[in-house]
C-alpha cells in the first residue's frame, strides 16, 4: 500500500496540508495523490486527539481485504 502521511510534519507542509475539515483543496489532494500512485492518506484525527485515520482513496478491496484469524495455541 502506498500511503501519503500527512501526519509528517514535513510531508504536510510539502502537501500544504494544515488540517481541518474536508475542503475543496483538500479533495483536489486526493487526486493528486492518487495520480501519483498513492491509494491512501494517513492523516491526524479531528475528532480525537492523538488519533489518526486513512482515507483509502484506490483499490479498496486489495487494501482492506479480510484477513483469516485464528486463535493461538498456548
């Protein structure tokens, strides 16, 4: 997975990225980033403090597939 991380203080400010709500400039992002081969953004929670979140922005389905769990024995 290749993952912009706007929680790099470094990379946000080479993105331009201060946070904040979803914006018009923020969405022209998400496509940039995925033109340049990127299919998710890391990037600081709004909500929760110290939180970050991913917005999956291609192959969601090769991203997020299930994976089978099991149980460990002791």
């Amino acid at each position: 997975m290749a993952v912009l991380d706007l929680t790099n203080p470094d990379v946000a400010k080479a993105w331009g990225y201060v946070g904040g709500a979803a914006t018009d400039q923020t969405r022209a992002m998400g496509q940039l980033a995925t033109q340049q081969g990127f299919n998710a953004i890391k990037f600081n929670s709004e909500q929760v403090p110290g939180a970050v979140n991913y917005a999956i922005l291609d192959n969601f389905d090769k991203v997020l597939k299930p994976q089978m769990i099991t149980p460990a024995k002791p």
